[in-house]
C-alpha cells in the first residue's frame, strides 16, 4: 500500500445535472448533484442526494455566524491522507455548520468523493478502507413505483421477476391515499407477479404522518400477502409512532431511516422507534463514514442494515460501501427503472447476476468511472451572486 | 372581527439584511432574512433563523422529484383567510419539500409572515388567533455570551443585573473546551454577578456532542451555583444522551431544543430526552403553528414551554406568541446586546420593565413595526440564475 505524498484538499465542484424535463413522480432519479474532489492528482466522485441549488448555495453561503458557516470553509485546503482526515473534517463540518440545516446533504456527497479519492490515493476499495476484508455479495431488490393498477403493479412485478430479481420493492402513489383494501389489492398483485418464493416489500412513503392508527390497518394484509417490511410509514421523527406500529405484528417488520441526516437520527430509531430495518443513504446522512456507523450499531442491536439508493450507480456503490462486509445484512436496494441521466453518470454498472445478487467492483475508491463524456447536454449552468459577489458559477464537465 | 374578502397569497420576498462584518462569534444576530408576504392588501413580516442565501436558493430551486419541490410552489397563490389555512400550506410544505432539508428553517420565516398578515386582516394579536385570551408577562432572561475571562463573565453579569434582569444566561465561548474546574470559575462569576436570587442558566452549545460523562463532570458545579438548566449539552438529535444526563441531577434541569426543526423532533426531546425545559424557535421549527403543539405538549407532559430568541424583536415576537398564554410558562429568552442590523430591523421593540418582565405589543399580528427605511444598508442584493433561467433577484425594501 503505497502511501503518497502529503495531500490536502485543492478543489471541490459541483455539476448540476438534470433530466430536461422534471415530473412530480416520486423519482429520484431525474436529476443529480455530481461532485468531483481533487487532492493532488487524486480526483475523486460523489453524490449529494439532494436538492443540487440548494446544496450549491450552503457551499457558498457566506458565513452568518460562527456556527453557520459555508459548507466549503471546513472542507478546502484540509489534509486528506487517511481515513481519520475524513472524521476531522466531518467533526468541523457539524460543529461550523450547526445551524445550516441543508449542511448535512451537501456534505454527503463531498464526504463521499473523499473516500473515493483516498481509495484511489491509497489504491484500496472503500469498504476496506472501512475495516472489511471483502465485499459479500447483496440480494439486490427492484425499487420501483407502484403501478396506478394493481394489474400495472402485477406486471411491473412480473417484469422484474423475469429480469432476474428475487426480491421487489414497490411504493408511493397512491399507497395510504386510498382504502386499506385498495392498497391490498397493490400488495397481492406484487406477490403474484413475483411468486411466492421472493421478497416483497411496500414502501409507504411517510404517508401516514403520524397516524398509527392509519398504518395499523395495512398490516394484516401485509402479513397475508408475506411482506417482509413496511417502509417509512411516518414522518422520519416520528419516533413514537414508529415504536407504537413496530410492536404490532410479529411477522412484518417496519423499515426507515433514509431520512436520517446525522447517525444519532438513525440510533433513535432504532432505539426509540424499534425498526427492524435501518435504511441509510450515503448521500444524505453525512457520508460513507456516518453510515459506516449505523452499520455497525445495527450490528450491536440485531436490526439489519439496508442500502437507500433511487439513483445513479456511483450512489449504489457509495451506499453499499458501509456494510459492504456484512453477510447477513444481505439485501439491498438496486434503482430498477431510473431515468436516463441516472444510468448515464458512471459507464459502469452493478449489474445483478443470475441469482439476483450484486457485486461491489474490486477496485480502488468506489470503482465506479463517471461518464464525464456524456453528461454535457445534462448539466445546468448555475450562477450565484450576493452583494456584487459571484459566489459560484459552474464549470464544464472534464474531458 | 370583521372578515376581509377571500384573500389568498399573491407575493412573497426575501430581503437579506447583513452587518457589514460577520464574525465567527456564536451570534445570531449578526444578519437576517426578512421575510414579507403580501395578501392583497394586508402585509405581513418574518425572519428565519437560518442561512439566507441557502433559504432563498430552497424557495426557488428547481424541482428534484415529487417530494423535493421548491418551497414557494407550495406557498404562492394559496388562500390566507383563516388559521386552517395557515395549517394547510403548512403541511403541503411539508409533502412536498419532504427531501428537501432547508425547507423548514425556509417555511419558519414565511409562516410568521403569515400569521402576522392573518392577525392583522383579522384586527386580532397573533397570541388570541392560537385560542390564548390573553398574553402573560414572562421574566426576561438576558441571553449572552460568556466572557473570555470570569471576571469579564461577572462584569457582564452585573451589567445584566445593573438593567434590570433577575434571569441571565451564559454561553459557549470556551465551555466544555476547557477543564471542568475552568468551566466552574465562570459559573461562579455569573451567580456573583447576577446575586442569589436571581435565575442563572449555562448554555453548552453541543459542545458534549454525545459525551454523557463529559456533562456529567458539569453538573456538581452547576447544582453548587444553583443554576436553573444545563441547555443543550449534545447534538440535537442525541437523544439517549439527553436522556442518561436528565436522571443525575435534582437540582439542575436539561433544557434543549432549539435545534428542532419539526414538533416531533421536540416531542421526541421530552419522551426520550426527558429535557425539563423545551427551547423553541420559531424561526427554525417551521414557524408558529408547529411551536405552539410543542407548547401544548410542554402543558401535557409537565416540561416548561420556553422561547429561543437571539436575534430581533420581531422574532422575539414571533417565538413569544406560541405560549403567550401559559401563566406558569414565565422564563423567557431575551437577546440582551444584539448587533445593530437586529435593533434597527423593527421601530418599536419589546422592553423589560423595572421587575424585569416583558409584554407581547397589544395589537394586530405580531404588532412589531419593520423600519424599512432603516434597513437599507444591510440589504445585500441576491441573484440566482439555473439554466439561463432567472430564478431570483432581490427587490428594494419598501419605503
């Protein structure tokens, strides 16, 4: 392992990418916050799952006190050798940004390209970076959206079964909009269309706010129908309710977490809202690092660790990256149907295998390789200016 | 009371007001993001307590997907004739912007504006829109930052004392930094300078981040000083730390909460992190609808309702309503030496009288004048443009 010479940080940019058009579809897919961090002659990749203008903004913001301090300020010029660098700066970034709520997300991504320029600098794949001797395959599961039929759910369950899958999640809709029963008929068209021998599970999109009542009502047909979760039922802070609705069924068990934008969020729900499945996005909790500490209290506390990804497969890797190493924390998200832009952003992908598991690349960093080439026609220019000040305007994508 | 034609929103502006020199000190109120809306002829005021430029860039950020919308989409043309209304908009905001993280510190400074507009198309105060009759007086706590030294911690102290004050508060600068011992000498200086009958509180400023022993080795001092709370010893979000200190002392009572940024944040401070005191701000929770629940909370579970305010005296106006009417909820945050752009941002202002207590202005709204013709030398002009697209310009104040 060959250590280079000295590094700090030189330069960290933001590119603006979006689908041309935007829909209200509950699709995280259709734009991207890509960020690029350069250390020496170290690149790194990243990605803030997020609002792109305003994290840019919370980068540039100028300071409004001691702790509410422009994302940026902590981050430029600090020393990035190895892991512990990472902390550091992940320590400055809460205590400089206490009060600058988007903070987190926007670190995310920047934390994110951190990791994957020291796993280039120090050529080591992430996860080992983190402490795992290898990278245990994950039963990769479709997320995608219900259908607007139960037949649509039935054939776009059926769709994934046929493309390989052994495992489907579907949410949002009109899930909890409607009748206990209608929601029923979704759930058993997506056991149909998948066989009795796969998982299914329902995402509820915090639908019911804080209603346990509400919630309570959709799980006997949840347990008929052999869900394995339900997820987000409430409001990510809604710790009570979740506690409450947990308690209720013996065989569904309740999903969250990808909410959570510091590790304490995501202890509270464990500890307080009782889930049985911890579910951390990389590019919103604070990072791989903060991440890397929910897997390992999900350790500690017998709940299971799941991946949170809608997105690109530069996120994919980021996110499976913390619990990379763990067997029996086996199942994880895979974006089935993103949009184009998503797909286009690495010119590799996770591909499932025949049994519907998913491999991390054994490759320094994230090994993912961001298709700079053919994100041209995706990115928006952005341009901030404050007091006669141009406090960001974009640049070009590298060649 | 007389109702107005059917008024609905029809603007809504920002107007970044800064000191020409921010400072890295824990002070607030060294800039603000007034917030005005227009509701045909009514107006109505607001601040965040937030990060300008980020809050401006979250109101007009292009859409991500469904639930990561631009806060303003949710705002712009809805009816305001009514407190339901008010509730309304609020929990669209909260649909829509469920992935976007600054959307409550952004939505706190627009639901003040909107209450304020309603009381004052209402001819009502803010407090008797909540269903509170009447506003009690509340003892003001002068809010400071601890001196450098003891000595400069007592002489501030006395000053307080010299005002008026019988409450004082001190905080951050170097506590928790230092050795307990160091801590203490400040404790004693700030009970010698307001004397024994007074209410002294200590503000850690999260200082512990999750250290429960650390915070622990502060309490014996505090009980020898008698000082009424130990506020905000963690991050806001570490909860089962909150709850292992509350149990150590008798004496001393855990305050917290001014980092929420939603009622079951709150909520989840008094059920698991058994604070004896809840510190909101308005500014930051999503406004004075979700800050008077947690004030109807606070009643409910026994823990004192207490406002979070460092910065103008339309905000403090805005952080008293929500418990306006809560006789046995007295204590009340102060700023005591504000920088000049929060003194200038309003012609009247809410002063202590001889014993020490405050009153809510007795007329419609808020009842704070905004001295816009003061204001112009803070403005700092904004502009944000995505795409070729002019998302945001600053407008002047009016005159």
């Amino acid at each position: 392992m060959a250590r280079a010479a000295r590094m700090k940080i030189d330069a960290v940019d933001f590119f603006y990418l979006s689908m041309p058009k935007v829909t209200t579809d509950a699709d995280g897919s259709q734009d991207a916050l890509l960020v690029r961090v350069q250390a020496g002659r170290h690149i790194g990749w990243g990605e803030c799952e997020a609002s792109p203008l305003t994290c840019i903004a919370s980068y540039v913001c100028p300071m409004s006190h001691g702790a509410c301090r422009p994302v940026g300020e902590s981050v430029l010029g600090q020393p990035l050798n190895e892991p512990r660098d990472i902390a550091r700066i992940r320590a400055s970034v809460w205590f400089n940004c206490m009060d600058l709520l988007q903070a987190p997300h926007t670190f995310s991504g920047i934390e994110i390209t951190l990791w994957d320029a020291l796993g280039k600098m120090l050529d080591e794949p992430v996860y080992r970076l983190l402490g795992y001797k290898s990278a245990a395959p994950k039963l990769a599961y479709a997320s995608q959206l219900f259908g607007d039929t139960p037949q649509e759910t039935e054939t776009k369950a059926r769709s994934a079964r046929q493309a390989g899958f052994r495992a489907v999640k579907f949410g949002w809709v009109k899930y909890g909009h409607c009748t206990a029963a209608e929601d029923e008929a979704h759930v058993e068209a997506a056991r149909a269309g998948m066989g009795q021998d796969a998982n299914v599970m329902i995402d509820a999109g915090q639908i019911f706010a804080q209603d346990v009542a509400a919630a309570a009502e959709r799980i006997p047909a949840l347990e008929r129908y052999n869900a394995l979760w339900l997820e987000e039922p409430f409001l990510p802070d809604a710790l009570a309710a979740y506690g409450a609705l947990a308690g209720l069924s013996p065989k569904v068990k309740i999903a969250g977490g990808e909410g959570c934008h510091s590790s304490p969020m995501a202890l509270n729900l464990i500890d307080f809202g009782k889930v049985g499945f911890v579910q951390i996005d990389t590019g919103r909790i604070g990072g791989i690092g903060p991440a890397k500490e929910v897997a390992d209290l999900a350790v500690a506390t017998g709940v299971t660790f799941v991946n949170h990804t809608f997105t690109s497969h530069l996120a994919l890797s980021a996110s499976l990256q913390p619990y990379a190493g763990l067997t029996d924390h086996r199942i994880a998200e895979y974006p089935f149907a993103p949009r184009k832009v998503a797909l286009d952003l690495t010119s590799n992908h996770i591909m499932p295998d025949n049994d519907g598991l998913i491999r991390l690349p054994e490759a320094p960093g994230l090994g993912m390789s961001v298709n700079t080439a053919a994100l041209e026609p995706y990115l928006q220019d952005v341009e901030i200016v404050v007091a006669g000040r141009r406090l960001f305007r974009s640049g070009s994508l590298p060649v």
